[in-house]
C-alpha cells in the first residue's frame, strides 16, 4: 500500500495514496480515507471542544480506518482517545499514525459492537462508510455523555430508498422536496429510539446536512424521566403531495388525518421521526468559537455552516422557493426580501442550511404564497 503524509488542522497523518483519476472512489483503498471529509473533521474537532470544555473525557473513534479523526481529537482537544478498527491494514496505519504524532491515543482492533458492548465512553464518534444503523445500539448504550454520528446512506433515509429507510431505521421516509432534513429527522428518531431502551435521552447541539453526508452531534443524559421526555418530540410528519401542504404530529401513537385538510386529497406520512429542534444556539456559538481560534483548511466553509444553523428556525421542514415560484409562474424574488415579507406578516421566517434557495417560516402555505405574489 502505497502512503503519503498529508495535513489536517495541526496534525499530520499517513494516509493511502489514492489514484488520481476521476470518480475514483476511496471505498476502493486499501484503508478507507475521504479528503472531502476534512470539513467534518474540522467540525468535529471544534464540536468535541466546544463540548468537553476544560473536561477530560474520554473519546472512542469507533470505525477509525487511518485514525484521523480520532488523532485530531487527541493532538488538538487533549482527551483520552481510542481508536478502532477491525481490519488488520487500518490498525496497522493507526498504529503508524499515533506514534507519527507521538500521541498517548490507544490503537485497538475489535469488532465495532463488541468494544462498544463492553466497554462505556464519556463520547462516542460513529463515523462508518455507509449506514451506522449496525452500530446504533452499541453506541447507544456505550455512549456517557455524548454521541457523534454520521451517516452517509442518504437514499435511504430520504425517501429514495424507501424500503431500505424502513428495513435500517424503523420508519417511513417521504421524498419531499425537504427531503435532506427529512434524512436528518429519520436517523435522529432512530437515535432517540435506540437511546430510550437504555433510560437515556439526548438533547441535539448541532445536526446538518452536507454534499453526500448527514452528521450529528448529541448531548447524552441519562435518567427514565428524561428518557420520557426525550420520546414526546418523536411522531410524524403528514405531507400531501398534491397541493404542498405540511404539518407534523406527536407521538408514537399520534393520531393523523387520512386526507388533507387544505385540498382534500389523500396525505402521506413519515416517520416516527425527530420533530424536536436539531441545534442548540449557545452550543454554535461556543462552536464559533473554537473554529475562529484554529488554523482550519475549511475554516470559512465550517463557519458559514454553523452560523446558518444557529440562525434557523426550530420548526420541522422548509418551503423550496423555486418550487412554489413555478407553481404560481413568478419569477423567484431575493430570499431576504421573502423572508422580510413573511416577518412583517406576523411570523417568523429564517433561511436553511438545507439548501440556499430554501426557506423555513411558520406561516402556512397560503400566507406563503399571498407574500411571494404582492
């Protein structure tokens, strides 16, 4: 296997050469390494910062392939860090990479379930090249005081891929055209989920979509109460697919209408799912903190992010713009100028990370459309 040393954050990491030649997927090297991830890798670092403060809590990288993220975590936040991989070429490169950096991170090679099985961590990163619905209940349980987790099978929770969404997740996926926070709501109602079996809850910091990846960092308590709490912002999401509209209801057991009650034609319905609010305000802002005080390769990019998530709106769903425009056949007008009109009507409106032609408001559908069309 063919290595270089590259560069992410402060640390160096020996990482597999990968061929240069178009569409050529990392999946197909020896060990598993994506230099398009280095935007959530920075994230990660600032988020795991902004979380463990002062503290030294222990870190496990689950499914660490070269250890990069894991070793950031050591090098540039200081906790106590495992990495893991079952694979005998990826643990070997762990193994390089910690001593390349002279880091105190433990290399393990252990099935992901059976170390997470056996043994608790105050944060726990599932970071795996597809689903991370095989791991979920290991983690679950394993996980203390915070969970990171990606997810890269977005066909399936999106809608796509709807009866594989069902088979890993335990829920309808819709493919609406807010079909990425549909993805984020799915595998965070998973989540929650797996939490409730062992009287945990978990309260999200900051969860986002981007390019071919959904990632999501939680708070973890432990507590039936909480617990209890938690299962109260799952139910379901009702959309009809002929005239737009939306609304969402709480609850496993919530009851939801057979039909619209804007058009009357038959409604659609996703979940369960996580209705709750995705990000917490006072934890981007610590997040800003932490990227504005690094030397990051993505820093601009991480910052844009965060802001646009600290800034949005805690309601389920988002409006395309350029989707209702060609309904009414206008031309789409400057989205501050839609989300002014939306707030000088009395409700609240914010753009998305989601998608920059996207808008979330309170307003129903009408009042939508009444604003778009003056």
């Amino acid at each position: 296997m063919q290595t270089e040393i590259i560069q992410e954050g402060s640390t160096k990491i020996v990482v597999p050469v990968l061929e240069k030649r178009a569409n050529y997927p990392p999946s197909s090297a020896p060990v598993f390494y994506n230099p398009r991830m280095e935007l959530s890798r920075d994230l990660g670092v600032a988020c795991v910062a902004a979380f463990a403060g002062k503290r030294k809590l222990s870190y496990v990288d689950v499914l660490g392939a070269t250890g990069i993220r894991g070793i950031r975590i050591a090098n540039e936040v200081g906790l106590e860090v495992a990495i893991n991989d079952w694979s005998q070429q990826a643990h070997e490169l762990i193994v390089k990479n910690v001593e390349l950096n002279r880091s105190s991170a433990k290399a393990l090679r252990k099935n992901a379930n059976v170390l997470l099985s056996e043994s608790y961590f105050d944060i726990v990163d599932l970071d795996p090249f597809g689903s991370p619905a095989p791991f979920l209940d290991a983690a679950c349980r394993s996980a203390n005081k915070m969970l990171c987790i990606t997810a890269t099978d977005t066909a399936p929770l999106c809608g796509a891929h709807r009866a594989s969404g069902i088979r890993k997740y335990g829920a309808i996926p819709l493919k609406t055209e807010y079909h990425p926070e549909m993805g984020v709501r799915i595998l965070l109602g998973a989540i929650a989920r797996n939490l409730a079996r062992y009287d945990k809850s978990m309260s999200p910091l900051l969860s986002y979509a981007m390019e071919h990846h959904f990632r999501a960092y939680l708070a973890v308590e432990k507590g039936a109460a909480k617990s209890n709490e938690m299962m109260k912002q799952v139910g379901f999401i009702c959309h009809c697919f002929y005239c737009g509209f939306r609304s969402w209801k709480y609850g496993l057991a919530a009851h939801v209408p057979e039909t619209c009650p804007s058009c009357a034609e038959h409604i659609s319905l996703a979940g369960p799912l996580w209705l709750g609010k995705l990000h917490d305000k006072e934890f981007c802002k610590l997040v800003l903190g932490e990227l504005g005080s690094r030397k990051l390769g993505t820093l601009e990019r991480a910052t844009k992010l965060v802001r646009l998530c600290a800034e949005e709106l805690d309601i389920p769903t988002y409006y395309d713009l350029h989707k209702i425009c060609k309904e009414l056949k206008i031309a789409p007008p400057p989205m501050n100028n839609v989300i002014e009109a939306l707030r000088r009507d009395g409700f609240k409106s914010s753009r998305t990370h989601f998608s920059g032609v996207s808008f979330k408001t309170d307003a129903p559908l009408e009042n939508v459309k009444e604003a778009l069309c003056r």
